[in-house]
C-alpha cells in the first residue's frame, strides 16, 4: 500500500473478470486489493464449452479455482468480505466491508466494478440441484451447442421468454416449448412464435420431475410435458447498486454504461464482466477485465479526474 494508505485500485468481486483484473494488476506491479463475497454467478456454471483452450470444458468452480491459483503465485488472496457502501471524495474512494476483521475501510484511487449480475430464478422444486446437473440451463449462448436437437423448454413470457425461445429454435431444435408461467403473449408475440414453430403453454407449472440425468416431466394446468432440457429466460438483476449511488450512466435494467476503456461516467469508476451493459459471457468478461486494468497502470502516475490537473481523455 501506499505511503498515504490510499491503493492504486480497489477491485470488487471475485468472478471471471474480477480475478483476471487481479492478475493484470498484479503483473503490473500494482497496489491494490480484491474484495469478494463469494456469489460469483460463474459457480452455478456445471460446464461451459465457451472458454478456448478447453477442449473439454471447464466448470465454473474449476475456472474460478485455476484463476485464483495463478493468483496466489503473486500473492494475492482475495479479502473475503463484502462492500456495503462506497462513497468518492476528492481523489480517493473510500470503501466500507462487512465481514471482514481487520479492515472495514479500504481507500483506493480508482475502483474496478466486476460484481456481475444474478439470475432471476424461477419457484420450481429441488431446482439448486437441477441447476448444479446442467437439468435446467441459464444461458443457451453457453451450452445451447449440446443442446441440439433435443425437446427443449423455456421459462419466460414477454419479450425476453420469447426471444430466447426463438434464438433457440433458430439456432439448435425444431422442438421448442415455450412456458410462460400464467402469463399471455400478445397477438404479435403469438405470431413469432408460432412463425418459428414454437409451442406456448400459459398454464402455472405445478411440478417439476427429475429422473436420471433429465427433467422428465413438468406438470402445468394438469397435463404432464416431458422434456430434455429446461432453460430460465426470467431475466437478470445486475449488482450495479454501488456505482448507481455515485450517479453512474446506466440502461433500463440497471447495467452499467461504460467507454472503450471501461470507465464508467463516475470519474476513476471501472466496471467489467455482466454488470455491464454488454454480452455477459466469460470471455467478455476477462476481456473487459484486461482493457479496465490496463487503462488503470497507464492512468495510475496522472491525477484522477477529478484532481486539478486531470481530465478524462484517451
């Protein structure tokens, strides 16, 4: 740490961007810290065939063990905590955590965001389980490759529901379903669906069934509908509280806006991975990582922006 106790960067969250935002920062010989509470949305991940140099592929608990291993050969142990407040003063921001020992402040000159997003998950039984076996699927971007060809179901309505059910149909299966829970689609949501060859069941889902390695059935307005692979389309709610506080640019849903070099409109404020407005995929996520932390080394001798003497700029 610094002589004034101010660090260079403080990053928060520990996830695919997070980590490989340390590893930058590390390789740069930089002061910093890495504060997480430990709710990656990469640990739900059974096996994700997305990340080049797995041939095989990689499960998000694997990932995120092997990136804190490269870690810890620098050093570098992620703070187990979690940020409750973080305010800006003039050149510094101050951080507060909870559930940490010896620290419930950390003051660093900018501050990476890579706390991600969370799933809206669906009220259907024994589904932490489901998830973990790869039963009922988030992301057909992922793993909809492996999902080809096989009696797929989607949980959603409106135009989120739909539109994964249709980029499902056009990319992997004919025999999609989609389940909107209660909800009606509008005539001209009826019509793309029914254009791309979708069935819609509107009736609640009463009972979701396991058996082996497959949803075999799900029980809505009575009938049973089997299945082999069940995704959620019920949306995202993305961890941006901290940089919506500061007056951080963001979209309808609560992502973040940021640059080329993933500032934020919050002068020093960083953000990558999901909590951005963008593809939320690991890929995406570790390549903003590599843009933000770069950004930082190279702006790490000038005045932050609001300094006198700093601008913002290229």
């Amino acid at each position: 740490m610094a002589e004034d106790g101010v660090l260079d960067c403080l990053i928060i969250g520990g996830g695919p961007a997070g980590l490989t935002a340390a590893l930058y920062l590390a390789r740069f010989n930089r002061r910093f810290a890495l504060v997480d509470s430990g709710a990656s949305r990469a640990a739900w991940i059974p096996t994700s065939h997305n990340v080049p140099l797995f041939a095989e592929g990689i499960g998000g608990p694997e990932l995120l063990a092997r990136q804190k291993q490269n870690l810890a050969q620098y050093g570098i142990t992620p703070v187990v905590a979690r940020i409750s407040g973080l305010h800006k003063l003039p050149g510094h921001f101050v951080a507060m955590l909870e559930g940490h020992e010896e620290s419930r402040q950390l003051r660093a000159r900018r501050v990476l965001l890579a706390t991600g997003c969370v799933d809206i998950e669906p009220s259907l039984p024994d589904l932490p389980d489901a998830v973990q076996r790869g039963l009922v699927r988030y992301c057909p971007i992922c793993d909809g490759y492996e999902a080809r060809d096989r009696k797929v179901a989607v949980l959603g309505h409106g135009a989120r529901g739909l539109g994964e059910a249709v980029f499902i149909a056009r990319s992997y299966s004919p025999d999609v379903t989609l389940l909107t829970l209660g909800q009606s689609l509008a005539a001209e949501e009826e019509a793309r669906a029914k254009e791309h060859g979708i069935r819609v069941i509107t009736a609640p889902i009463e009972a979701l069934d396991i058996e082996g390695e497959r949803i075999s059935a799900i029980r809505a307005g009575g009938q049973e509908h089997r299945f082999e692979t069940l995704y959620s389309a019920l949306g995202l709610k993305t961890r941006s509280d901290l940089a919506l506080a500061l007056g951080a640019e963001h979209d309808e849903s609560g992502a973040l806006i940021v640059d080329d070099h993933n500032r934020t409109t919050v002068p020093g404020l960083y953000a990558a991975g999901d909590v951005v407005r963008a593809l939320n995929q690991i890929v995406v996520a570790m390549g903003h990582a590599a843009i933000a932390a770069t950004d930082i080394h190279n702006r790490c001798e000038l005045p932050t922006e609001d300094e006198i003497g700093g601008k913002p700029g290229d």
